[in-house]
C-alpha cells in the first residue's frame, strides 16, 4: 500500500486548472433537510455511472457540481486518470479541453465536518490546495481512508456515491493506460483511450 502523503501528492498533482476571475457560486441555505440527494446520470461511450448527490452534507460541493452539469460543461468531457491504490484505486474526470468552461474554486468541505468518507462507490473532488477544486471529480473503486480529513490534513471532499454501475467504474478503472503521457507522478495513470462522457443530466426523482 502506497504512504499516504506520497498518495495524496500523487493525487493532488495537477488535479485543478489554475484559478480563473469568474463569479463565485451563490452559497447553499444553511438549513437542508437531513438527507437531500440529488440523482445525476453521467453517460459514457461505455455505459452510464448514477451517482447521488449528499446536499444535505456537502451543499457548497454539490452546487459546484451541479453547476456543471446544469449547464452542460461536463458534456464531450472525459475519464482521463486511473490511478491504483492498493488493489484498486480511483478514476477521475473532469474538464480539461478548455479554462473557459470552468468557475471559480469553491471552499473546500472536509470530510470531517461533512461526516461523510473516501470509500469504495465515493464520488470527491480533486485539488490542488484546498479551496482550489473546480470541475475535476473522481469516483473511488475501493475504501481509501487515507483520503479522508485527518488531524493535520484537509483530505479531499467527498460529496456523492454511485447508486447505479459501479460495474462501469470497476471497467474504466481497468481500461488501458498509456506508459508514457501523464507528467510525474500522473505518469502511465493516463487512459488511453479516454473514456468519453457523452452527457451529464439530472434524474428525475
């Protein structure tokens, strides 16, 4: 098993665009029901990933997310990274065609005032450093509590889990990756090809 602060660099390096001068979101209410879950289908050229959305626990990261997907800025992107963690890891997506799709960073939310954890199905987003998550998201293949808020770690926010074909993300964790493109530690992490997604859409409850 990786260290944990050699796998957190690993995942944190070049994970986020550089900030842009755009709008912030408007902050979520404060009061939410205790569970509010938002359904989001993410359709690929392989097959379709639901995830909930937890905006009860995670609203400033769900509004993010959801930003994207109303808007339909996360459409003709892609799955670009599987990167191993012990006997799985994680696979991430997110926007990387164009630094005019994206928003501003959001706040980070750490798992340890969210209450929810980095486990096998956990929709989180990637970073830098905390507060500087935009687009970029991945879905975990496996219980990672090294990503997880720690003592004197932020950790990574998790905000979401798969409720429909986790089998898909298993997959795509396991499509070929290319030996040479992706730079330092994202190296030989790259899909090759990328795993298109088509759409993202809200479900309908």
């Amino acid at each position: 098993m990786l260290d944990r602060l050699a796998f957190i660099a690993a995942l944190a390096a070049a994970t986020a665009a550089p900030p842009l001068t755009v709008p912030a979101l408007a902050v979520a209410p404060a009061t939410v029901p205790h569970e509010d879950f938002v359904k989001v289908a993410i359709e690929t050229r392989e097959g379709k990933i639901t995830v909930a959305l937890d905006r009860a626990r995670a609203p400033l990261t769900v509004a993010n997310f959801l930003h994207y997907v109303d808007l339909h800025r996360y459409d003709g992107q892609s799955f670009y990274r599987a990167m191993p963690y012990d006997k799985g890891g994680l696979i991430q997506g997110g926007i990387i065609s164009d630094v005019k799709l994206l928003f501003k960073p959001i706040a980070h939310e750490p798992t340890s005032t969210t209450g929810l954890h980095n486990v096998r199905g956990t929709l989180a987003m990637a970073r830098l450093e905390p507060g500087s998550a935009q687009s970029d998201f991945f879905i975990l293949t496996e219980d990672i509590p090294a990503l997880d808020a720690g003592a004197n770690d932020p950790g990574f926010a998790a905000f979401g889990h798969v409720v429909e074909g986790m089998d898909l993300a298993d997959k795509i964790f396991r499509d070929p990756r290319s030996a040479i493109k992706g730079a330092g530690p994202m190296k030989g992490q790259m899909l090759e090809p990328a795993v298109r997604i088509v759409r993202m859409t809200r479900v309908s409850p």
